[in-house]
C-alpha cells in the first residue's frame, strides 16, 4: 500500500569515500526501515567498499558495524526513523580492511 504524500521521507546517507570526498544516496524510507534496509534500497549505487560488509543480518555477529552518525552501530539494528533525514557511515574497527578479503563477484547478499 502507497503511504499519503505527506507521510513520505526522504533519508540520505553520506558514505565516505576516501580523500576527504563522501557520496550522499537518497532512500526512501518505509516503515521499521533499518540501516542495512536503506542501504539495501540503494545496493547498485554504493560504493564498491561497500558492496557486500554486511553478513548475518540480525545484530547477532556484530562484525558488520559501522560508525553511524559518529557512534558505534549495527547497521541491521539501528532504525533509520531514529537517526534523522542525513545519516553518515563509515566503517568501524570491524568493518575496516574488508576490502582485500571480500569477493565482490559473490553477490552472496542481494
């Protein structure tokens, strides 16, 4: 069901991509929308870095946080209604040096 005009919210998430440039991506939000389900929304334009860090989906392994908003997060926990209209990430101690161990031809998550 399409929710009434008013009640639509446009979240943006701003993903640092290195030398000091960030790329801001725009989602709509839908209701319970988490993190991990925004950045779900916007998969084919995300930064390659970030293509596939997030691998158990439910709080429980914790290998997927992120700095959200500046503090410490689990992206498929952390409520976007909670957060505001511009959501900053970037990778925490968990997440960072992914990048030479993950296969991004796997697609194991979308």
């Amino acid at each position: 069901m399409n929710a009434p005009l008013s009640q639509i919210r446009i979240v943006r998430l701003h993903l640092p991509l290195g030398a000091g440039r960030t790329q801001k991506l725009e989602v709509v939000e839908t209701e319970g929308m988490t993190v991990l389900g925004a950045m779900r929304q916007v998969r084919g334009t995300l930064p390659p870095t970030w293509l596939d860090s997030f691998p158990c989906h439910a709080g429980a392994c914790n290998t997927c946080s992120l700095l959200i908003g500046g503090a410490p997060g689990v992206p498929c926990n952390a409520l976007v209604r909670d957060l505001g209209a511009d959501i900053s990430l970037a990778p925490d101690k968990h997440s960072r040096g992914w990048d030479a161990l993950r296969d991004d031809d796997r697609k194991v998550h979308g």
